[in-house]
C-alpha cells in the first residue's frame, strides 16, 4: 500500500485524518524524495485536502482555503480525555495522535513576499471571553528565531520565511496555544486565547521567563493587576503604587507619603503617565493610597533604565499606566466595600465587537481613622475626602483603525483643623488613534490634556486669613509610528509636543475681615517639542542592539519679564544687572539637546543572558517643596532665563537567568547615574509666592550609584518575588554662593537616600479559592538633619544644626499578611464574591514617619519620632464581580 512504499523508500510516515479514510482517498504519484510534498499537494488539493511535512513525518489535513483572521470558537475545548479529542489515524499502525486542530491556517499571497524573502504576519491576541487585547504575550515559531511579544494593544507582528510553521502563543494566566500555519506572503491572523485553571500540583513556565531573556530592554518592570491584588495593603486597598515600592530600586521617604524615588531620583523626576495623560500628584489621602482605580488598570510597566526614545521629559523613570478597553461580549461589573473605601466599575460592548465602554469610581469615608491618629501627627481630629472617577472607550472602526477616548478625574479634600483646609484635583483627557496601515507599519497619534491644582484656605485669624491657588494646564500631541524593515531591524519614530500653561500663585483675602493683600504671581508658558528615532537590530540569534536618538527643544514664551544677574555673585536684589520683557509668544531662552539610548542583549544559551545600556534625558520642570516627600502644596516650575532645565544620565549593565528548571527568573543589575541642575534651596527659602525664586535656590549636581537583585517566582502554589537593593544618593551645591554653600561645598546624602532596602512578596495557594499573602519591607532609615546645641545670641537662644542630613531616623521594617477567598469557579452563578482579611503592620512596629524635637526643656534637646501606624491593623475588604 501507499503509506508502506513510503516508508519504505522514502523513510516518511503519513498521517490521515479519518473523513480522508471514509472519502476512500486516492493518490497516484511517481516521483522522488525532492519534489514529493509539491506532486503529493497537486494530487490531494483535488479532493480538498493539504500535505504539511515535518521531518519524516507527512499528515494530510482538511483544506480552509483563504485567510483566518480569527480562531473559531470551538477551537479550545476543555475536555483533557483523547477518546473525545479530535485524532487523526496513523493506518498503517492504528495508533493515535491527539492534535489540538486539524486545520492549516494559509496567510497571505505569495506575490506580496518582500523584506529578503521574508513575509510579516500580524495580528492581535485577545481574551476569549471578554474580547479584550492580552498584554506580554509571547509568539515565537518553531525552528526560527523569530520571536514577538504583544503590546498594550495585544497586537504582534513577526517575520517568517515562506513554509509552514507551529506559532507557539503563551501568555499569563492562558491556555498555551499553537496554531500551524502555511506562510505564503504577508498577512494577518488574530488569535483568542482561553484562561487557564491552573492545577496546584503543575509547573507552569509562563512568556515572562523568555522575555526577560530575550529582550534587549533591561530596568524594565511589569506588573500585572492579579497580582496586585493579592499583595496586602494599607487597609485592604488594592494600590497600583504600593506594589511598584515592592520592586528592587524603587523607594519612598516613607510611610503614607506620596510619591517614589527611582534610582537616586527626585519624586518630580518620575513621568508617571495614565491612559498617556500626566499626573502630577499619584496619591489620595496623604498618600495612603493611589490614585488609580485597581479595578480599571489593565498593565503597569515602569522603565528604569534605558528608556525608550519615545518617552522624555524627566530625568529618572516612566511609569506607564494603562486602563482596560472593556468587556466586549457582555455587560460585567463590580462593587467592593473596605473599611476606608467604597468602590465600583462596570464595563460592556455599546455595539457589540464594535464600540465597547468602561467606567470606574472611588470613594472615601476615612474621618474615623483620623480620630485615631497621634494627636502630634497633626492630622487627628480632622477630616478627609476623596473621590475618583475613570472612564474609556473604544471605536473599532474597521480590522485596521481603532479610536480611543479616555477621561480620568480625582478631588482630595482635607481639614487638618477648623481653621486650615487643602484640596488638590488631577484632570486628564485623551483621544487617541490606532491604525495599522500595512503589515510592516503602524501608527499611533494621541492628542490630550491634562490639568492639576490645589487650593488651601486659612481662616485661623480672620485678620490674616487668605485663599492660595496654584493650577498646571497642558496640551499634547504624541504620533508614534513603527515600522518592521526586515527580520532585522524594527524601526520606532515619531514626535511629541508639549504646551504648558502654569500659574505659580494666587493669594487672596478669605473674609471681609482679612487685611491680606491680593497677590498673582505672573503666568508662565511654555512648548517642549522632541523628534525621535529607535531601532531594534537583531543582528543574530545570540546578540540584539537598540539604539535611539531624541532630540528636543524647550523654551519658556512671551509675554513676561525677567532679570539678568551679575555673573559670579549670588542673585539677589543687588545684583540685578538689567530686566527684559518678552513679546507675546516669543522665544525666552531656548534649551535644546540630543538625549542618547543604547542597549545590548547576548545570550549565552536559552536560559542565560547579559545587558548593558545607556542613557541620558533632560527635563524641563522643577517640583518646589519644603517636604521629602509629594505634598499637596507642592509647586511646579517651568524652566527659563534663570533655571536651566535638569539632565542626567545613567549606565546600566546586568545578568538574567532562569533557575530550577526554569521555575525561577534571577536578575542582577548594577547601575551609575549622575544628575545636573537639580534645584536645592538656600537656608531660610520661601517657595510659595515668590516672584523671583532663582534667588532663593541653588544647582546642585547629583549622583547615585547601586545595585539590585530580584528572585522572581511567577506561578506556582508559591508564587511571588523577593528583592534586595543596595544604593546611595549623594547631591552637591555648585552654586555660585559666596556666603556659603551647604556642608561646604562638599558631598552629602539626598534626603531619600536610603542604602540598604530588601522586600518580599509571597502568595500561597492552598486551593483555586483559598490563598495566604506576605509582605516584608525593611529599609535604612532616610537621612535627616538635627540640632545639637542651644546658644545664646541676642538676647535669646538659637539653635546649633548639624551638617545636613548627617544622621539617620531608625531602620524601616515592617511586615503585612492576608488570607484570600477567591471566588467560586461555578460559571452558572451570577455573582462572584472576594473576601481579604488581613492585617497590616503585623508587628505593631512604631517605625519613625519624622522626627521633631522638644527645645523648651532647659538647656536639653531631646528628639522624638512620630509614627503614623505604631499599631498592627486589621482590615476586611468584600467585592463582588457580576
């Protein structure tokens, strides 16, 4: 018979499917080893079947002729038995071989092959029940290097040779899937793939352990929402911040205080972007929680190294921020009740596999919690009050063009007393494009806005009671393009512009009564404009190269007016050399400068790779606050005449590698950074409503050096990460100071400097519904400046300080655990309830949030901490998903 002579002269085995058996299928060849697979095509095609050969294997499979841009709906089944699984027949040994699809998928024409010989295949991977784009999910094919990883939009692209391949697709959280496919020119194959239970007793190697190896990016950190959520917080809150502080180089000051520090970096040199808008203040509450709805967020990425070209203006890092597009098969939703907290989202299609919504919002009832408060926190007996609201939408508006909108409010509003209240608002809103305009070239073009201001009002004294308001408006254009050249080389451009309007002060009267007189500060303008260039070069199956150039171009605008200063004298009132006055729209003082990206990847085998990377950036706004840490008082600068923008660059280098048997990921990353005119201020410095405050800050020059090891474990009954950093943060006055510069002149520790920092993060699954987490956190105490003496001057006592931040408050350490009731997987069930119980600060540890000091008692100077939470906190959170 057939399948023996083949066999038996040319060494191959052939596989049929059983409706070819029934069809009685007839093959008449007479031909040899080298054109057999083309003879044996011509002859099958005929009755509608197709040949793919894989080594000494043949198997005949049904013919789909055309192009499949998406999966069909009963392709995943859960049945695991093979008696019910599809099978084809191997006649000649009656054996049988469990396939998960009998079909090819033929893409493209070959006419349209291009790029060397090879063909591009695109397309987007989406959640099979929700319709949702999958983020980080891996498309390698077999027997090639080629390799791609989806992005926020869950799309891939991937050149292949013309041929047939296995696409293998794994993504966190999803059924692995490959797909064969017959490449014959470029085209596009979109792709659902199946969330996976996952079985307590399996090991499970998910894209991430390959794309840690594979990339040429390093300092890059993604977190995922699921797991936010399973990391114990203040109060059971799920926090999108809070989880980027358990990441090896992140810090904060402190307990409840806003904001972070990245690698030596200052808060404000963090460009945290959410949906592309800014937020200029990340938290609610004091920073007890972020601003972010965890019910929206759909990814996070933080770059702390080698930052892609495409993004610019601080100096530090990029926090990226994106919320989900929306449920588009059904309307779903979710409410959830903590014991500061009140939430709920709900998302759906408005026209189904067409236009799909989303919408989420918080609130706070947190008065009681401030009553419990020390009464020297300042903070007991007040009250507090927050709210945000996300919402988004998307427009397909054919396979190829996508429109986004996306708006995103939040308040804070507190009263420390009767007499003294703050409230800040974030606002942003953005439209955005999408468009693939061929196989080898996207676009993404952002247009948007962003707002944020504060207002504090004191009416302590009706004499001297006032209203201070500070707002940040800005406008922005972001056009992206990608372009895929060859196999080699992948090619990223494109443009943004900024325009900044800002008001740096209004004081007012608040009351009749209120002798204050009115004050605005003059309004400053702005427009930061950056061209970009990137490519990816894989230059082997080994060694990969990014390289990019930025160029951009700053400058305060007209109409304003400024004074010069005599060179080498501290600017003052006296060394006022002249005063300018620029028209309406004109040019202040432009700065402008390339920015330099480079990274390197080699890979010594599958499960070991090294990275190096530079990188420089400028930024073009300054933070003033008298805290170290995000406040709601805090005021922003654009540079001009007198204030340089700041700069900096960072070298980076790093080892990466998988561990017991592939189930962990180890990375060590090393780095150097220095920082050019970072703005620290003169003793005795008034930041609010001061017209001239070049006067009143100094350039100081930074550097920061350290290292990072991260133990990453990402699925398992033990899943998790552990983390030490090893860092120090030194800045230096090099201002032209003649009545003296801070300690000298001389090197000495950044507030947030903090050496020695080490995190654990560990969930425990004991069932599908029931699972234990941990958090441990212990870090050096921060840096802080202190009295040592009183002497007397002028018929008083003054004070005798130290150099500053010459000592230390005591070390950081505290530990949180949770216990988590999943939901029940019965899919009949209309809802779906959470149940986190937890306590926070286990310990009860009274770890240092400031220090203050007792002056009055005698000639003594006796200090004290404050804490914030000195006492372990229980915490219950309930939410329920319908």
């Amino acid at each position: 018979m057939v399948t023996e002579r083949l066999r038996s002269e040319l060494g191959l085995k052939i596989f049929f499917p059983p409706s070819a058996y029934s069809d009685s299928l007839k093959v008449t060849l007479n031909t040899t080893d080298r054109d057999f697979l083309k003879a044996l095509n011509a002859q099958l095609q005929k009755s509608g079947y197709y040949a793919d050969r894989r080594d000494e294997f043949i198997f005949v499979l049904n013919i789909d002729k055309g192009q499949f841009a998406e999966l069909p709906s009963d392709y995943f089944s859960d049945n695991s038995d093979p008696s019910v699984s599809q099978a084809a027949t191997l006649l000649e040994e009656g054996e049988k071989l469990a396939v998960s699809q009998n079909k090819i998928y033929k893409i493209g024409d070959a006419n349209r092959i291009s790029r060397g010989g090879r063909a591009v295949l695109t397309g987007y991977v989406k959640d099979m029940e929700t319709g949702e784009p999958l983020i980080g999910v891996s498309v390698a094919a077999d027997r090639q290097t080629a390799f791609s990883v989806t992005d926020s939009y869950g799309f891939y692209r991937i050149p292949l040779l013309p041929g047939s391949h296995v696409l293998k697709f794994k993504g966190y959280g999803f059924e692995d899937t490959d797909l064969m496919v017959e490449i014959m020119g470029d085209g596009s194959l979109d792709v659902l793939l199946k969330e996976k239970v996952y079985s307590l007793r399996s090991v499970i190697l998910s894209a991430e352990n390959t794309q840690n190896l594979r990339s040429t990016q390093m300092g890059l950190e993604r977190v995922r929402i699921d797991r936010i959520k399973h990391v114990p917080a203040a109060f059971g809150e799920a926090d999108v911040l809070k989880i980027v502080l358990t990441l090896p180089g992140v810090k904060s000051v402190g307990e409840a205080s806003g904001g972070f520090n990245v690698r030596g970096g200052a808060t404000d040199q963090n460009l945290i972007l959410f949906n592309d808008g800014t937020i200029y203040n990340p938290t609610h509450l004091f920073g007890l929680f972020s601003a972010f709805n965890p019910d929206i967020v759909n990814d996070i990425e933080l770059y702390k190294s080698t930052i892609p070209a495409r993004f610019g203006g601080r100096i530090s890092s990029v926090l990226e921020i994106n919320s989900r597009e929306g449920n588009g098969k059904k309307i779903t939703g979710s409410a959830g009740i903590g014991l500061l907290t009140g939430k709920f989202h709900l998302e759906g299609p408005i026209l189904k596999d067409k236009i799909n919504f989303i919408v989420g919002a918080r609130t706070t009832y947190s008065d009681w919690i401030l009553g419990l408060l020390p009464e020297n926190s300042g903070y007991k007996n007040g009250s507090a009050s927050f709210q945000d609201i996300t919402a988004g939408a998307s427009y397909k508006i054919d396979s190829k063009n996508t429109l986004y909108l996306n708006g995103y409010y939040s308040r804070d509003g507190f009263r420390f007393s009767r007499d003294t209240s703050f409230a800040y608002q974030n606002l942003n809103a953005s439209l955005k494009w999408r468009s693939t305009m061929s196989e080898s070239h996207n676009m993404v073009i952002t247009a948007g806005y962003d707002h944020y201001n504060y207002q504090t009002e004191d009416v302590g004294n009706p004499v001297n009671s006032y209203a201070m308001n500070f707002y940040i408006k800005q406008g922005f254009v972001r056009a992206n393009f990608n372009w895929l050249v060859n196999d080699k080389h992948t090619i990223n451009y494109g443009l943004n512009s900024v325009f900044y309007h800002l008001s740096p002060g209004t004081l007012m009267p608040a009351g009749d009564e209120s002798l204050v007189m009115p004050k605005k500060l003059p309004v400053e303008r702005g427009t930061e404009t950056a061209l970009y260039v990137g490519d990816t070069w894989s230059i082997n199956e080994k060694f990969s190269v990014e390289m990019g150039l930025r160029y951009s171009l700053y400058s305060a605008l007209g109409s304003t007016t400024y004074n010069t200063y005599f060179p080498g004298v501290p600017k003052s009132e006296l060394t006022v050399m002249d005063t300018i006055t620029v028209p309406e729209g004109k040019f202040v003082k432009p700065y402008h400068g390339p920015e330099f990206r480079i990274s390197a990847r080699y890979a010594f085998n599958n499960d070991f790779s090294v990275k190096a990377g530079f990188n420089s950036m400028r930024q073009n706004i300054h933070m003033l606050s008298n805290t170290t840490a995000i406040s709601p008082t805090d005021i922003w600068k654009l540079s001009d005449a007198n204030i340089a923008p700041q700069s900096g660059w960072q070298a980076a280098a790093g080892l990466y590698t998988n561990i017991f048997g592939r189930r962990v990921e180890l990375s060590l990353e090393g780095y150097y950074k220095e920082m050019n005119n970072y703005l620290d201020y003169k003793s005795g410095a008034i930041i609010n409503m001061n017209e001239h405050i070049e006067r009143d800050v100094v350039e100081t020059t930074g550097k920061a050096f350290g290292a990072e090891i991260m133990f990453k474990k990402p699925l398992g009954k033990l899943n998790g990460w552990m983390a030490y950093t090893y860092s120090r943060t030194m800045l230096k006055q090099v201002g032209d100071l003649s009545e003296g510069l801070v300690n000298r002149g001389e090197w000495y520790s950044a507030s947030y400097d903090k050496p020695h920092d080490f995190k654990i993060v560990a969930n425990y699954k004991f069932t599908q519904r029931f699972s234990v987490s941990l958090n441990v956190d212990y870090a050096t105490g921060r840096p802080v400046t202190i009295p040592l003496s009183k002497y007397y001057y002028g018929n008083g006592y003054r004070l005798y300080y130290s150099d500053r931040n010459a000592y230390r408050i005591p070390d950081y350490f505290r530990m949180d655990f949770s216990i988590n009731i999943e939901p029940s997987h019965n899919l009949t069930l209309l809802t779906h309830s959470t149940i986190t119980l937890g306590v926070y600060n286990i310990t009860g540890r009274k770890n240092a949030y400031s220090i203050y000091y007792d002056t009055h008692s005698g000639s003594k100077i006796q200090g004290y901490k404050l804490s914030i939470f000195g006492a372990p906190i229980p915490y219950i959170t309930y939410n329920i998903k319908f």
